[in-house]
C-alpha cells in the first residue's frame, strides 16, 4: 500500500522502534521520552545518540612530566639547524606622532601600542594591546622557537588601536637574523625614535620524555608523541599499547599509579614494553631530555 506523507512520521516512529530504538530525529519524540523517565530517559537517549554515530570510548590524555631546562645541563641533542628562540622584550613609542599629535585625543595622549610579527612575510602573530603606555611590553606575547631559514627577513610592525583607524607607530625590515641571534636580540628602530626590541637566540626547549597517554580497558596506549621530543628520537609512536613501565604490567593500573611510576623516574630513565595490536612486543629506553617543539615561558 503506498503511505501517503501525513502516514510517514507514524511509520517511521514504529519502524524505529521494531529497531529497539527509542530516539526519534525530531526533537519532539526525544523531549517525550527525556521528560517520560525523567534521568533514565536522559541518559538513555545519550546512549543511543553514541551508539548511533558509531562513537568509539574516548579516554582522557594524561601527561608525562615538562620542566624547563636546567642552566647547567649539555643539550643533547643541540638545537635543530635554523631553529631560534623568539620573545618579545618590549617596545618604546616617542611622545608624539609625527604629525606632532597626540596619540590618543580622548585619553591622556598615550597610545595603544600592539605588534604584528611577519617572517617572510608570513603572519607569526599579533600581541594583544597595552593599554594608555609609552613602553609596553607584552607579557603574554608567544615566546616559542621558530624555524627561521638563512636569509630569512622579520618584518615587525607596531600600531596605535584606534577606534576608526589604527595607526602606524613603527614598521621596519630585519634581515641578517642568524648573526643577530648570536648577539641575542634585535633592536628594530624606527624615525622619530619608536623601537621594538626582540629577543633572538638559538632554540631554547622544555625537559621532559615527550608524549601524552591514556589508561583503557586492560592496559594503556600512547595518546600522542610531542615533535623534537625524545620520544620521537626513540621511534615511538601514537597508538601504541603500554604493555609494561619498568617491568610492571600495566594491565590492573589505575591512573595514579601509572603515573607515578612514569613521573618518579622519567630523569633516570624508564623502559617502556610496547606493541600494536597483534604485533611482537618491543622494548624502548626512555629519559627525559631537549623538547623543541613546546612553547618557553
């Protein structure tokens, strides 16, 4: 017998239903059933929204311990080649503008100064704006290492925020930057006497082994391996199970105490017993060292 389309939304309800499903596409259907059995129908509807988007169990990332690197300890290995350390030391706006004006007409004349960042013309950020300030120095500026290539070229602007129309404090070109980094900043100047200095060095990374975890049924597995990391030297990678840390099955862990077992001797060093499902175990030294990939505050 043809349905006509008044007889659709009832076959498809029965339909579903014949299925075992109690979820109905229209948000009507779903709001009976969540207010029908209250919490249960809550939850049941959850159920049966993850089990129809065929979502797999999701477990929570645990981190292996980052610190920042001693003073005193050797890099091994040393900072990859055309990797610098850039941070933002602050900058200075003359009194005036140009034009003899004060920058900002409603405040008490001092400007909003924010700085935008190109290497090669490419955009490697804006800071955020310091407010009524003839010396600013944002503090929340990236400080992280960049690939900078041999004749690489920062272009670094500094502008006023301005309500209609923001205005230029200082743009200025910097070429030269690996002999600049040996000295360990850029001062870049401007006419009138704006600057905007800019520490350069050669890569400076975080302490640590390099990768993120996750406890599942029976067992863990690497969640993530973190670039430059000793993790990734050692060929470790993303879904990998955790049979053994140090000998100890990980099997029966909980959380807290797989992660003290990593944490308390990641400096000395840890084993790691690993494999892919269906594959022979193998077994990989582990210690913390250079990470060059993560931000350096």
């Amino acid at each position: 017998m043809k349905r006509s389309k008044s007889d659709e939304p009832q076959f498809n309800r029965r339909r579903k239903l014949e299925r075992g499903l109690v979820v109905r596409t229209r948000a009507g259907w779903s709001n009976n059933v969540a207010s029908s059995f209250g919490a249960y129908g809550s939850l049941l509807l959850m159920w049966a929204s993850l089990v129809g988007a065929g979502c797999a169990a999701v477990y929570p990332a645990i981190d292996t311990p980052v610190r920042p690197a001693p003073d005193d300890v050797k890099l091994e290995p040393p900072p990859p080649e055309q990797l610098y350390y850039v941070g933002l030391e602050g900058g200075t706006v003359p009194p005036r503008t140009r034009g003899n004006e004060p920058w900002d007409e409603l405040g008490e004349g001092a400007p909003d100064p924010y700085v935008k960042l190109y290497l090669d013309g490419e955009l490697l950020f804006t800071t955020s704006t310091e407010r009524d300030t003839y010396t600013p120095r944002w503090p929340d500026a990236p400080r992280k290492n960049w690939v900078i290539p041999e004749n690489g070229v920062f272009r670094v602007e500094m502008w006023n925020a301005n309500p209609v129309n923001d205005q230029v404090i200082c743009i200025k070109e910097v070429d030269r930057l690996h002999e600049a980094a040996l000295e360990g900043s850029i001062l870049a100047e401007c006419e009138g006497g704006a600057a905007v200095e800019i520490e350069l060095r050669p890569a400076r990374p975080k302490f640590g082994l390099g990768f993120r975890y996750e406890i599942r049924q029976g067992g863990a597995a690497i969640r993530e391996v973190m670039d430059q990391s000793p993790a990734e030297r050692a060929g470790i990678e993303a879904g990998e199970l955790i049979d053994a840390v140090n000998g100890q099955p990980t099997r029966n862990m909980d959380a807290g105490q797989l992660q003290t077992l990593i944490n308390v001797h990641a400096r000395q060093g840890i084993k790691l017993t690993l494999r892919r499902d269906g594959s022979t175990a193998r077994e990989v030294e582990l210690k913390e060292g250079p990470i060059y990939s993560l931000p350096v505050e």
